[in-house]
C-alpha cells in the first residue's frame, strides 16, 4: 500500500476499501462489545434510563473504562434482583471526551434525545462544573462520581448529587490525624499547580494545625513540567513527612527523581492514590514507594479482613486479589475510586423506590427523596462501608483507608471513621427552588 | 471570483437567517439546543475568518480572544454582579482591548513566526488563567448562576437559560455578526485586506498602510471571537480554562477550512459538519476522532477549499 516514494497511497489498491469495511465492521463489533450495556427491552414495561457520561477519551479514559465496568456490575445485579420498582434498568453511554464543553453537550442529549431519566458517572471536575448547568436547566437530576468539593461548596444547583464517594475536602481532613499521629509532625507538600493540587493547598495546614502539626512548606509543580528535580531542594531540612499528590504520566518520574535526590535516608512519604490509579504500584521507579502510606478510598489489593460484601463487589467487577482485571494482572483497576460507581447506583435505586419514582415528571420527587436520605449502611449494596449523607449539600461522607506499600502491595494499616472527616455546611440547596 | 449584486449576496445571507429561525420551530429538541450553541461558536469561526481568511495571517492563538470574552463576561458576572447586558459589553471590551495589545505586538511577524506568536501569547493567558485560579476558577472553571442570567428591560425579563430565548440571542448574534462580516467584505477595508492577503508589497506600493489595515483586522476579528465567548458565558452558563486551551485555537481553523476560508457562509457550514460528525460517530465507536480525521483528509483532498470554497470555485463564483 506504499507508491514508489514510499507514502502511503490509498488510492491504489482495492484492498483498502475491504480493510476500510473491516474496520467499521471492527468498529461496530467493538460498539457491541461487553462495557456497552445493551439490555432487551422485552420487560413488560419499559426500562428505567440512566445516561451514563464516561470519561471513554481523553485525559479520563483510565478512569472511564473502570468506571464503566463498575457500572455494567452493578447494573447487572441490580437487574438481576428485579430492577428498581420493578422496571429493569437500562444504561445509555455517551463519551464526554473528558471536556466541559461536550460534556454539557451531552447532558443536553441524555435530556432531551435520549430522554433518560437521570444523568449519572462524571469522574473529573470541570467536566462536572461545566456540564451541571445544563443538568440544571433541563431538570435533570445528575448523580456524579467525582470526589471533587464542587457539589458540596454549594456552588453548583439542587439537581447535583454525590452520595456514592467522599470529598476531597473530607478525604484530607480525615488524613491529619494519622498523619500528625504517626508520620510527624513537620509536613512538606507537594503538589500540581491546578485545581486538585490546590484543595490539598488548602485543606490539609487547617486540619494539620487542628492535631498539632503544620505545613513547613508548599511546594506547587506546574503541569506542564517532566522533571522534578530543581524542586527538591526548596523542601526544607527538617521536613518529617513529604505529602505528595503529583497525578498524571509524571508521576512515574516524580517518584523516580524523588528517589535518586534522598537515597535510603528519606522522610516519611504520604500521598493519595489518585497518583497512581490505574498504575501497577510495582512498576519500575517506584521501589522508592516502598514503606510509605497513601490514602485508598477503597483498598485496591484484597485484604484479610474484607467483608462478605467487599468480597462480592470485587467479584461481580471482576478485580483480582491485586486489584487488576480477572486474567491480565497488567490491567490495574482505579479500585480507590470507582466503587464510587456501584454505590452511587444504589443510592439512585433507594431513592427512586422512595420516591415511587415512575418516569422524568417524578424527577423533583427523586431530588427530594435523595435529600432525605441520611445513611447508608455497610453491606452488598455499599460494599466500601458505612456512610452518611447530608441532603442539605448533597453530599455523603464516609470512612478511608490508609494503606503502606509492603512487599509491593499495598495494605492497609488504619481506618478513618466517618466523624474525622465531617465539617461544617457551606450552604444548602433545599433552599433552592425545584 | 465574480461579483455579485448586493441584492443577490444579502438575499442569501438574509435567506440563510430565516432558515435558522424557522428551523428554531422545527428542530426536535436536542438539534435546537445543539444549534444554539453551534450559532454561537460559528460566530467565534466567523472571527477566526475575519483574520484567517480575508488578510491570510494564521493564528494558532485565537483561543485567548474567545477567553477574554468568556472570562470578561463571566467574571463580570460571578466577582461583581454585573448585570447581563454590562458583562456582555465587558467580554467585547475585554477582547477588543487584548486584540488590540497582541496585534500591535504580534503584527511584527508574518507567516509561522506570527503563528507561534500568537500561540504562545494564547499559552501565556491560557497559564494566567490557572495562575489566578482564586479569581477564574483555575482549571476546574466556574458556573454562571442560574438567576444571574437574566436578561432584564424595564419591566420584562428574559431567562437565558430557556431554550426558545436561548437560541433566539444565539441567532441574533449570529445574524448581526453575518451580515456585519458581509458587509465589512463588500467593504473598501475589506477589498484592502483581500489585497494584503493576495500581495502585501504591491497593497504596501499603491499607498495603503498594510499595518494598520491588519491591526484593524485583529482588532475587529479579536472583538468577534470575544463575543461568542462571552455569549457562550452567558448562554450555557459555564466558564473554564479548556476554552482557552490550545485546541479551541485549533478548533476555529478547522472549522474554517472545512467550510471554506474567506466565505462569509463558510464557518457556520464547517462548524455545522464538525459537530454533527462528532456528534453522530461519539454513537458507534470511541474511536470517532478518527473518524473526524478521515473526513477531514478526505475534505482536504476533495475540496480543498473547503466546502463552500470549492462550491464557489466550481458552480456559484459570486459566493461571497
């Protein structure tokens, strides 16, 4: 398929249109595929829709395949018990391209072309931002899995919800205590100089200060950087415990250059797994990881004490002891957060029951029944543990785990309760109008 | 190119307008709201053109001009109250006043040095932008509030977040910008910077200062750009750093192309196709960007004017 110069000629051979109908035929097989839940619509009465907005390109594709695969779990069970009052339940896809502007876009189409009857999955936080709007004007209620303070600042509207994950802002509050506790007390942080770098700028020296400790330093790594190492001297001497949450393919070079700069003779390491979400913690360059502790929201590797429920949940997802994909290990799941997915789902069925929800007119009827809500207990349906749920911010909160890199696994080593990461109201959506 | 009556040029841009309003009655819901917001961002295209395609000077930053319109709108509205009709003048003249810097700095250059000038400006505001995240919002971006839009005369309110009056300001704006970009075509400026565009020297040579013919140029295309990113602020409510990324610099060029540089129809056409191609292949694969290249490389190889353009060039020659 190459002319005498060597390019690549399409027009000289007949072949390609072949290859050209095998790729769509790939393609349209591939859309068929399991990820792609497709369920029969034969049930007696029509399906309940759920629009799902995945990270499937982009900055989130990581992300997005996992929290597919959640999904299509967690469906599949909850079909399998009978569908929620009754009706089974159908998920529609559609790929965001982990942008705000398509992401709005297609919130507008889960409303009003496919007419679904709650928008659900969003994992990154200006896709959230820019497509809660929309979800706003439309009615829409829209179940995001995020982690992100967004939906509990307030700042978005009533329709926005995150009853299956944590905030981040609860996530570090509830990190202080162990820290100050067991790591030291003179922290450093380093972290990316954008939004999620800066809820760790912001959060963690209140909450260290609370249990004694303090921020020595901030130390804040533009995005765009790929080498780490003339940062490494502004972390002062007397630095206890280095808090890092680098996130992105740098990561890899961070912990790497992080390494060659200490030697044996470092201080304590704490970080957050989204750093390495969905990267094999025994990848080469991160033997420097070893004995140092990060935040989990759920434990990515089994533990000797799961429960029946978290025993269930990694089975039906189909994650391996490691946390990687059932028959190819390299395959690591984004464990910490995509339970966050299967959780989620059962909130929405909970609601939906109390609500005797029946089709997008009950849509104010299913936002005031989630507000209602106020706690989850641990169990089949919320298998990472117990929670609670403020309506007013539309919020849940619950326990985190943290776990030391032993061995290449990681273990975890403390639990926080749900009370270590509570703070006070920013505001209330009840009070905004339906 | 031929010339057409003035009668015949606006009959057709005025037949084209009609068309979007009466479609605004008979679109299913969905396509009403995907073109409102395609009105707005051809709008943006229609900017890029203004440079691009009359005067010929590509920039790979315009992303910074629909910025300024979008944060000058926003910020006007989110940091200081600002009623909608004051943020919207704020987005123009937030852009027309960037447009105005960049362009006596950057005209300096010509060719691929104006076009990496122009992009690392657009970086440099793109990096601002995240450096004052306490103000814009950083990476994440801002929501407008839904009660902020709100579009108030005298006793009488109009929600722009309703779709009817949503894609009624979109036309609106689209129209006055269409028929704005016609005219200045037709213009005695226009004619000059197609005279830049086909040999400076020689416009240099008959006594036209080319320098500031050009600047105007920026300035006019920079203000454009500046208004859809301010209406889109308005109109969709949502306020965010990946506007001004390198690929909304992108996206404008490609849509220009697609329907055809320095046809006054060619934006929204190619704006059109765009997002309708992304829009029906994101149904069947993940891999639907590589679908979009295909389609542009077969537009490249097929029409490569663009769409518009090539239409001109074969069957319609009075095609402004």
């Amino acid at each position: 398929m190459t002319d005498k110069n060597g390019f690549f000629d399409l027009s000289k051979t007949t072949v390609t249109r072949r290859t050209a109908l095998k790729g769509l035929a790939a393609g349209a097989g591939l859309a068929m595929a399991p990820g792609f839940v497709r369920y029969s619509q034969a049930q007696s009465s029509a399906p309940i829709k759920i629009g799902f907005q995945s990270h499937r390109t982009g900055i989130g594709a990581a992300y997005g395949r996992w929290y597919e695969k959640t999904t299509a779990a967690a469906i599949k069970a909850i079909n399998a018990a009978g569908g929620i009052n009754g009706r089974q339940v159908e998920v529609i896809i559609e790929d965001d391209g982990t942008d705000p502007g398509r992401g709005a876009e297609v919130v507008g189409k889960f409303a009003t072309q496919h007419k679904t009857d709650i928008v659900f999955g969003t994992l990154f936080s200006h896709v959230v931002i820019g497509s809660a709007p929309a979800a706003g004007e439309a009615k829409m209620p829209y179940f995001v899995v995020s982690e992100g303070h967004h939906v509990a600042s307030t700042k978005l509207n009533r329709y926005v919800f995150q009853p299956g994950i944590t905030d981040v802002k609860s996530q570090i509050k509830s990190m202080a205590p162990w820290i100050a506790a067991n790591a030291g007390k003179k922290v450093t942080q380093i972290f990316p100089d954008f939004a999620f770098g800066y809820d760790h700028r912001d959060y963690l020296p209140p909450a260290l200060k609370a249990q004694g400790a303090e921020v020595i330093a901030q130390i804040a790594i533009p995005p765009t950087e790929s080498s780490f190492t003339k940062y490494f001297p502004q972390i002062p001497a007397e630095t206890e415990v280095i808090y890092h949450v680098m996130v992105g393919p740098a990561v890899l070079t961070f912990v790497k250059e992080l390494g060659e700069f200490y030697g044996s003779n470092r201080p304590q390491l704490f970080g957050f797994i989204d750093s390495l979400e969905a990267v094999d913690i025994n990848s080469p360059g991160l033997e420097f990881l070893d004995g140092s502790h990060f935040w989990e929201g759920s434990p990515r590797y089994a533990q000797p004490d799961d429960t029946e429920a978290q025993k269930a949940y990694r089975a039906a997802v189909g994650i391996d002891d490691n946390g990687a994909a059932v028959g190819d290990p390299k395959d690591v799941s984004t464990a910490a957060h995509m339970f966050g997915c299967w959780e989620t789902l059962y909130v929405v069925k909970k609601a939906m029951e109390d609500a005797g929800y029946k089709g997008p007119e009950d849509r104010a009827k299913l936002v005031e029944a989630t507000e209602a809500l106020k706690e989850f207990a641990e169990g089949p349906e919320h298998p990472q543990g117990p929670k609670t749920f403020n309506g007013k911010i539309h919020q849940c909160f619950g326990i985190q785990n943290i776990s030391k890199v032993e061995g290449g696994k990681l273990k975890v080593v403390h639990k926080t309760k749900i009370e270590d990461g509570l703070y006070e109201a920013e505001g209330d959506y009840t009070t905004q109008a339906l | 190119m031929s010339e057409a009556s003035p009668a015949k040029a606006y009959a057709l841009h005025l037949g084209a307008i009609a068309l979007l309003f009466v479609l605004s009655f008979l679109l299913p819901e969905y396509y009403h709201g995907l073109l409102a917001r395609i009105m707005v961002l051809a709008v943006f295209a229609m900017g890029y053109n203004m440079l691009f395609g009359y005067v010929g000077l590509l920039s790979l930053g315009h992303a910074m001009f629909f910025g300024a319109g979008l944060y000058g709108a926003g910020l006007a509205i989110i940091q200081l109250g600002w009623s909608v009709p004051a943020a919207f003048t704020a987005g123009l003249g937030c852009g027309a006043v960037l447009s105005l810097i960049i362009g006596l700095l950057a005209l300096r250059s010509t060719g691929v040095a104006f076009m990496i000038v122009t992009m690392m400006f657009a970086q440099v505001f793109y990096l601002a932008i995240l450096y004052f995240a306490a103000w814009t919002g950083g990476d994440q971006g801002m929501v407008v509030p839904q009660p902020a839009r709100v579009l108030t005369f005298g006793g009488t309110s109009l929600d722009l977040t309703n779709p009817t009056v949503r894609y009624m300001s979109a036309l609106a704006l689209f129209s006055l910008v269409l028929l704005m970009m016609l005219a200045i075509v037709r213009s005695r400026f226009g004619r000059v910077l197609v005279a830049i565009r086909e040999n400076e020297e020689r416009t240099k040579m008959l006594g036209y200062d080319t320098f500031s013919n050009k600047l105007a140029a920026v300035v006019v295309s920079g203000t454009i750009c500046a208004a859809s990113g301010a209406a889109y602020a308005l109109l969709f409510g949502y306020v965010g750093s990946s506007f001004a990324s390198v690929q909304y610099s992108i996206l404008p060029l490609l849509w220009v192309l697609l329907g055809g540089a320095a046809t006054t129809l060619g934006p929204l056409v190619g704006t059109l196709f765009m997002y309708y191609v992304i829009d029906v292949t994101s149904g069947y694969t993940s891999a639907y960007l590589l679908i979009v290249g295909i389609a542009l490389i077969l537009l490249v190889l097929f029409f490569p004017r663009g769409i518009l353009g090539s239409i001109r060039q074969r069957w319609l020659g009075w095609l402004p």
